[in-house]
C-alpha cells in the first residue's frame, strides 16, 4: 500500500517536473517562430542595430537600439541603486539588529514585495516624478532614473529576503572560529560572513534583476516611453517590455509590427538568459573552490 | 598566593558566571602557569566549556551572561582589556574543528594578514607564516602539496590540526583547547595530542576534555569540575593516584558521570 502511494506521489512530482520543461519550450519555440519569421522579413541586424522604431510608419522602421538601451540603462541603474542598499540591509538585519527591530524590518519588507507594480509606479509617478523634475530642473520627471528608483523599490524585497536567508544560515562556528582568532565584528561580517554567504546573495541579486528586467506596469508609466536613444539617465526612455505591452493591443495577429513585437520578446528571453548564465558560471566557480 | 616557583600566566580570582541568573559555575579561583598544559576534567555540564569561554571573553556575545569576579592574564584584569587584542593573546579551539571556508593556505594566513602582522602581504613572507604554522601544528607534510585545495575537504583530524595551525600562525601566549579529539578517532587523537605536547615549549596550555585518559596522559596539572564548582586542582599524577576529594575519586575510576 505505502509502496503504490510512493509510486503515486513520484509519478505525479514527475509529471509536474515534465510540464514546466513542455511550457517553456512551448513558450519559447512560440517565440521563435514568430521571431524567426519577422526576421525574414527585416534583417536582424536592422532590428537589433536599428536607431528608429516607427512602426506605423510606411515604410515601418523597427529598429529597437533605443529600446534595448532603455531596458539596459533603467535596468543597471536599478541595480546599482538596489543591490548595495539590498545586501546592507540584509547584513543589518540578520547580524546587527536588535530583536524587536530586526522583527518589525523583516515584516516591512516583506509587505513591500506584496505591493503590486501597477501601484507602485502610480506612487512614482504622482510623488517621485515631480520630486525629480524640480529637483534636478528637467523639464519632465519621468526618465530612465526616476524607473530605476522605483524598480529598485521593487527588486529590493527580493535581494534582501533571500540574502538575509543566506546571512543567517551561515553557520555560527565560522563567525565563532573568526571572533576567536581576534577578528573584530566589522571584520568578520565583511571576510567571513559575506563570503560564505556569497552564493546565496548572488541568486539574491540575480533573482532581483529578473525582476527589474522583466517588469512592465510600472517602467511604463514611469519612464516617459520616447523611444529614442537618451543623452543621460535624466531624459524619458523606453523599455523593450513596456513596448510589447502598449503595442500589442493595436497590432494586427500575424502582420509585420506583430511580429516584431514577438522578436522584442525573443531578444529579451536571450538577455535574461545571459544573464541566469551567467550567474550559474559565479556560482559554480564559486562552489568548486 | 604566588608564592611557587612557578609564573602564573593566568589568574582567575573568584570567578562566577551565570546564564539567564541560572548559576553555572560558582567562586571558581584557580592558577594557570606558565608553559604547563592544565587539563579540566568533570561530567557533562559541570561548566567546563563556561569556565574555557570566559577566559577570553567568548561569553560576552550571549546577552543572557553574566559574572562575578576576575580573570587576570599578566596581572592584567582581561575584562579591561581590549577584546581583540585579548583574543589574539589567548586563541581558542573549540571540540568541531571548523576551518573557515576558504583554502588551506588561505585558512592559515587570515588572521596574521587581518591582524596587520604583515604589511603589504609580501609572499615570502606570507609563505614562511604559513610553513611554520603548519609545521608546528605537525600539518605540514600532509599537506604541503595542496595548500591551494579547500581546507573543507580534508579529513577530521587534518582539519583540527589545520584550526590549532591558525591559531599558532598569530603567535598567541595561550591556548584553549575544548574537547579537540571529540570528534577524532584513535590515530588523529595521538597526533593532536603529540603536537599540544610539542607546543607547551613556548605557549601555555588549557586542555577541556570528557576523556579522563587523555588528561592523565598529557597533563601537568589536572582540576576537577562538577556542577560548576572547582573540587580539586593538582598535579596530574598526583591527583589520578591519590586524590584528595571522594568525589574526584568517583569520578576518575568512572563511578559516575
Ligand atoms: N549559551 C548558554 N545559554 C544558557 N545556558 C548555557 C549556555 N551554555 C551553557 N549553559 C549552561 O551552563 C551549564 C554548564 O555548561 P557547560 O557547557 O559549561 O558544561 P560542560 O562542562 O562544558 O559540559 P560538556 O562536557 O557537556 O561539554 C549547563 O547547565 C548549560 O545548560
Ligand atoms: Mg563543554
């Protein structure tokens, strides 16, 4: 009897294990085929080189250069922003602070990744937006900056949960064996501590791009949306996602701008790729030392 | 008191310590002299470990701890001095050895290149550090040939003595040791206990252990703990052949604990 229930239970596990494999090589061979069919049409080069993205126009030009680096620039901006703010706050809250504090910090970000996008770039956009055009006299507030603060907002949660998870399962007698070599706290947080922990708040970070690169709602209402190629972090941009999310209600199914709608989705399932790739390469460098 | 031949490298006066008020070790006042290897035996939580951790300050991360009285390295009160400093004068090794996840190499240099002993961390420098560590921690033919490889992967005993290696490469004057052949077997034991032998010559020893054997064979002097009071101190000789206390004789000839 127990023997058939294991038997059950396996079959089962497996069979989810297989259909998450069958979803994504149905969404991706999706993809291709849209992608590859559009790129028949109008050289890849073009597109992925391409300064203008006109796609209305006749004859339509779908260069998406500007829109990549939309994404690139609110993307790394997010993270520059995030990441040192994410660990530090990861460090303090499992090693520094005290109890009470540590109790009502981890709650408050927790309901910080519970906030949906859409409301979070409602707040950017009636407080921030204004805030940074005064403040830096531009003469609009939504620019690729004002998106990375507020996808920093969004990715932080991530980075500093799952870092913090890292932090605290790094086991007590490294810390322990470093405080009786004279090591002073500081120093065994920084040498010890963070390096142990480094496997785990590189998936932190990792997993918080992810994010940043694939939200939509809130780089949409944020960033301005011109698709042209901006002079500084403090000019409008627009994203790849936010692309494919504005434009596809007004394409026709299977007509060229649709198409190149699916091959913006392609580039941007490369690049979030590349970058789990190359994650995986620190981790297992990291692992086989 | 210090009337014996002897230096005392250590003095504690009078000390108690307590967990949450509980009491775990009470009016302990004990000697500790220069370059003598002193064993403390006694059953399980007779505050062996607590008495080890106080002597350089492991017990002050634990918010729960208290205690009375003083502890003296040098004729100098360790709960005025800096706590570092305090640390790098008096190393410890606890019962699992736990090197610190890095290579060997770099397990040994940590603390002589955080402490600042070597200045811009020239590498000849760094190398004899490291040979001498090992070398005095009889490590060093074992692995000579992977000092690059992580120090996770060796053996039990190997580990243990790349842990004492550590503490001898900052040149401590005492050394802890809790339980260090816990968790070894026979052959790792006779090596970590031959090289705590070799290392009296130049630093002062405080050996816990649960094996009533090891003490008599590699101790100068021996005390006995129970229930967190100080029985019996005294030779190791003296005090496995003809003790003075009934209850140290219980002990020793395993009637109990
Ligand atoms: N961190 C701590 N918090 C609270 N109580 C503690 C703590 N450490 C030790 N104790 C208590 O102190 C008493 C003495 O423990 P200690 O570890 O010093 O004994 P021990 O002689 O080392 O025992 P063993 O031989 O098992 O290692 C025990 O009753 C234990 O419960
Ligand atoms: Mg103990």
């Amino acid at each position: 009897m127990r023997k058939i229930k294991d038997d059950i239970i396996e079959k089962i596990i497996f069979f989810c294990g297989i259909l998450s494999i069958v979803f994504v090589v149905l969404i991706f061979g999706f993809l291709i085929k849209e992608g590859i069919s559009f790129f028949k049409e109008f050289g890849i080069v073009d597109f992925i080189i391409g300064k203008f993205w006109y796609p209305s126009a006749n004859p339509p030009e779908f260069g998406i250069l500007s829109l990549i680096v939309g994404s690139v620039l609110v993307t790394v901006g997010a993270c520059i922003i995030a990441v040192p703010v994410g660990i530090m706050a990861a460090v303090y809250i499992s090693e520094l602070a005290p109890k009470q504090i540590k109790d009502i910090l981890k709650s408050l970000v927790e309901l910080m990744a519970a906030v949906p996008s859409v409301v979070i770039g409602f707040v950017g956009m009636v407080s921030l937006a204004p805030l940074v055009r005064v403040f830096f006299n531009i003469p609009t507030g939504l620019t690729a900056f004002t998106g990375s603060i507020m996808l920093a907002f969004m990715a932080m949660p991530t980075i500093v949960t799952i870092s913090e998870d890292a932090i605290r399962s790094v086991p007590w007698q490294y810390k322990e064996g470093a405080f009786a070599l004279g090591a002073t706290k500081w120093q065994t947080i920084r040498r010890i501590v963070l390096k142990a922990a480094m496997p785990g708040i590189i998936a932190a970070i990792m997993l918080g791009i992810g994010r940043v690169i694939g939200e939509t709602m809130a780089v949409m209402m944020i960033t301005g949306n011109a698709a042209h190629i901006p002079h500084s972090i403090f000019e409008p941009v627009r994203t790849m996602t936010a692309t494919i999310a504005a434009e596809m209600g007004e394409t026709v199914t299977g007509g060229l701008h649709y198409r190149a709608l699916f091959a913006i989705a392609l580039v941007l399932f490369f690049i979030t790729f590349l970058v789990n790739f190359i994650a995986d390469l620190f981790l297992g460098r990291s692992k086989n030392k | 008191m210090k009337t014996n031949l002897y230096q005392n490298k250590m003095l504690i006066d009078d000390l108690s310590c307590f967990f949450s008020n509980k009491c775990v070790l009470e009016n302990v006042s004990l000697s500790i002299i220069k370059n003598e290897i002193l064993t403390i035996i006694g059953p399980s939580n007779s505050g062996k470990t607590s008495f080890l951790r106080t002597l350089n300050r492991m017990n002050d991360f634990n918010s729960d701890f208290s205690r009375k009285g003083n502890v003296f390295l040098d004729e100098e009160n360790i709960f005025h001095m800096n706590m570092e400093k305090l640390r790098m004068r008096v190393g410890m090794l606890f019962a699992m050895p736990i090197p610190l996840p890095m290579t060997v190499y770099e397990n040994v240099i940590y603390a002589p290149k955080r402490l600042g002993v070597i200045k811009h961390g020239k590498k000849s420098e760094m190398d004899a550090i490291v040979e001498q560590a090992l070398r005095d921690a009889s490590l060093w033919d074992e692995v000579k040939d992977r000092l690059d490889s992580s120090a996770m992967k060796m053996s039990g005993g190997q580990q243990q003595r790349l842990c004492i290696a550590r503490i001898l490469a900052i040149n401590p004057e005492v050394i802890l040791f809790d339980e260090p052949c816990s968790g070894l077997d026979p052959i790792s034991t006779a090596k970590v206990e031959e090289t705590m032998i070799a290392l009296k010559k130049r630093y002062t020893i405080v050996l816990v252990t649960n094996n009533v054997k090891q003490a008599s064979r590699v101790g100068d002097r021996t005390a006995f703990f129970l229930m967190g009071r100080l029985i019996e101190i005294g030779g190791t000789a003296k005090l496995f052949v003809s003790p003075k206390e009934q209850k140290t004789n219980d002990y020793i000839t395993g009637r109990f604990g």
